[in-house]
C-alpha cells in the first residue's frame, strides 16, 4: 500500500498515476467533507476532467493512512514539519517520500532534514523534477528524480514508484535535489516577473543561466554535487517551471512584473522559500543575487524596476 499526504493537485495526481499503474494507493486530506466529495464524485476541482480511479482509497483519517510502508508527503512545504507532528506513530523504518519543494522558512532546512527531525526512525527520501500535476494524472510522459541517501532503499522505491509513463531516475543526492527543486521555483518567480515587466526573452535567458549558477552554489555549499543540478530536479525543472505559464511560480512572477494581485489561496512555493535562501545566504556569506531580489520583490522591499537596477548595477566579474 502507498499512502499519499497531501490531496491537493501533486498528491492526487501522483495518487492517479500509481493506480491506473495498477498500485494500491490511500490518498489522505485533511478536510472530511472534501474527502467524503470526491470519493462520492471520484472527481476533484484541482483536477478537471481526471476520474480518481477505484483502486484509490480516499480518506481524512491521518493515522490510518500513515500505516502505509510508503508515504508520500505531498503537502505544502511551509505544513510538512506540523503535518508530521500530527501523527503520533514515529514511522519506525517507513519510507516517506517528499513529494513538496521548497525551505522551510523557520529553519531554512529542506524536506528531508524535516522529516529527519520529525520522525527520526523513518527513512527519507525526495520525488522531485520536472512535472506538472495534471500532465502526471492524464498520463503524459514524465521523468522525476527519486533521491534517498540509502541506496538500497531508493532502489526499491525507484521500482515502486515508477509507472509505464512516469520513469523515475534514481540518485543517493537527497541535498542536490532538494536544493534544485526548492530553488528553481524562486528563478521562476523571477523569469515570470521578468517577462511580466516586458524585459523580454533575453533577460530571461540571462536570469536562468544566473540562477542555476546560484542553484549549483548553494548546493555546492551544502555539500550537494553540482551534477546533480544538471539533472531533471535541477535543470530539468528549471526549464519547465520559468518558461511556462502552467507554473503558479512563474504566474505570481508574472504578476508581480505587472504590478498585479496574485490570489493568496494558490500555491506558491518559491515565495517563502526566497526569504529562507536570502536568510542562509546572510548567514553562510554566500552570493544569491536573484533569490535576494526575488525575496525583496515578494516581501514588497522594492518594486520591479529596483530589482532590475539591484541585479544590472553589481560589479562587473568573470563568468
Ligand atoms: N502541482 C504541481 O504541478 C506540482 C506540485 N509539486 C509540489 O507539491 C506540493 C503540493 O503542491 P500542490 O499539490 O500542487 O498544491 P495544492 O495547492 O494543489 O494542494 C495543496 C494541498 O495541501 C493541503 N494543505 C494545505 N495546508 C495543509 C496542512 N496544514 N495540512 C494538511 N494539508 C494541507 C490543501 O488542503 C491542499 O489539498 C508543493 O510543494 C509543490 O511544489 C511538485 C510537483 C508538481
Ligand atoms: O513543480 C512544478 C513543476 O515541476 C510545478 O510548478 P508550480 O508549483 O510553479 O506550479
């Protein structure tokens, strides 16, 4: 059985990909009346158009999902570290998958330094790369990296979790592909404002190319390799999310270029993560140009056109 965390759009379309795989799959939200909808319906607003398959049991019980030999945490970043705390039962030797991207803004850690806090016994591990929830619920061809530090472990989960369409590349760099999973949401957001101001296609280009030179620094930094940036939980990612309008990162972005609202109840990762990169950059003296305006734009420090003269006025350097 595989519980899934989080019934929002990533939970339930990972929920979606593994049953139509044929797995039997618990999906848990923390709504009843929700919950009780979309099994009755089988459909979900975050979803239009995909049916939940049968094999998908749906559920507000959090204890009894989490009984499951693999979780998946598919739940905002900023709720991982209490979503863990609500469940009494240490997970002794689970496997629990972070399927979430970002920092957590109190500690700046990523996922798997969250659930090693929580739950101490539990075995870590993170999906991450390139995919959009409902590309992975219709069944599009996707590929994702599974990291676990336990080679063994990310061996078994790599073939639990892979699907006809959904292929899983499979690495022991828990700390690179988190860091290139929460990070690139933070250039996405600064690619969206930067096409939203009508700096156009150039800029982006040079913001990407800066960006993942920040995201390949910080990893480095925190003992990450720097392949792993090039790969699907970095590169990969930073492609789709910063040149899509798919992306709710790069849509805030976009709105934040505009001078627009951008509704509050969307998901958007990069937000607090940029204040938790700008925060260890202070602390550790690593440069992060982009993150650091990207955390002034979001917190409403400086408008659009201060950000651009912050990143074109830095001293000229060497590539
Ligand atoms: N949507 C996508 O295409 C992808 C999303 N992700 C990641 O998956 C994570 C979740 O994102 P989405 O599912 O897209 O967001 P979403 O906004 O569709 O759903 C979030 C879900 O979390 C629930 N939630 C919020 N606070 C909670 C709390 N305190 N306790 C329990 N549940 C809570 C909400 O009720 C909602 O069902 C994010 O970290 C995101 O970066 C990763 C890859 C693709
Ligand atoms: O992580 C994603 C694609 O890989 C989804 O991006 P957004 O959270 O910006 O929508």
């Amino acid at each position: 059985m595989i519980g899934v965390l989080g019934a929002g759009a990533f939970g339930t379309a990972l929920a979606v990909a593994l049953a139509q795989d044929g797995r039997k799959v618990m999906l848990w939200g923390r709504n009843a009346g929700v919950m009780d909808e979309m099994a009755q319906s089988r459909q979900t607003a975050r979803l239009p158009g995909v049916t939940l398959p049968e094999g998908i049991e749906i559920t507000a019980d959090l204890a009894r999902a989490a009984t499951a030999e693999t979780l998946l945490l598919a739940v905002p970043m900023q709720t991982l570290s209490s979503v863990l705390g609500s469940i009494s039962d240490p997970l002794e030797g689970q496997k629990l998958v972070a399927c979430c991207k970002g920092l957590d803004l109190a500690t700046g850690e990523g996922p798997s330094h969250v659930i090693a806090h929580a739950k101490p016994g539990a075995l870590p591990a993170i999906l991450t790369g390139p995919s959009f929830a409902a590309d992975i619920a219709r069944g599009l061809p996707t590929a994702l990296t599974l990291a676990c530090e336990d080679a063994e472990a990310g061996l078994v989960l790599q073939h639990v979790l892979s699907t006809k369409t959904l292929r899983l590349y499979r690495s022991t760099d828990v700390t690179g592909a988190e860091i290139g999973g929460a990070l690139k949401n933070v250039m996405a957001i600064a690619c969206g404002a930067c096409i939203g101001a009508g700096f156009g296609d150039s800029a982006r280009a040079a913001l990407m190319t800066r960006g993942f030179a920040e995201m390949t620094r910080l990893a480095v930094h925190l003992g990450a390799k720097a392949e792993t940036i090039t790969g699907l939980s970095g590169l990969g990612d930073l492609a789709l999310t910063c040149t899509s309008e798919l992306s709710r990162n790069y849509r805030y972005g976009q709105a934040l270029g505009r001078a627009e609202g951008f509704d509050p109840s969307v998901t958007v990762e990069g937000a607090a993560t940029a204040r938790a990169v700008a925060a260890l950059a202070a602390r550790d003296g690593i440069p992060m140009p982009v993150s650091g305006v990207v955390a002034a734009l979001t917190e409403g420090k400086v408008t659009i056109a201060e950000a651009l003269e912050e990143l074109l006025s830095r001293p000229l350097k060497e590539e």
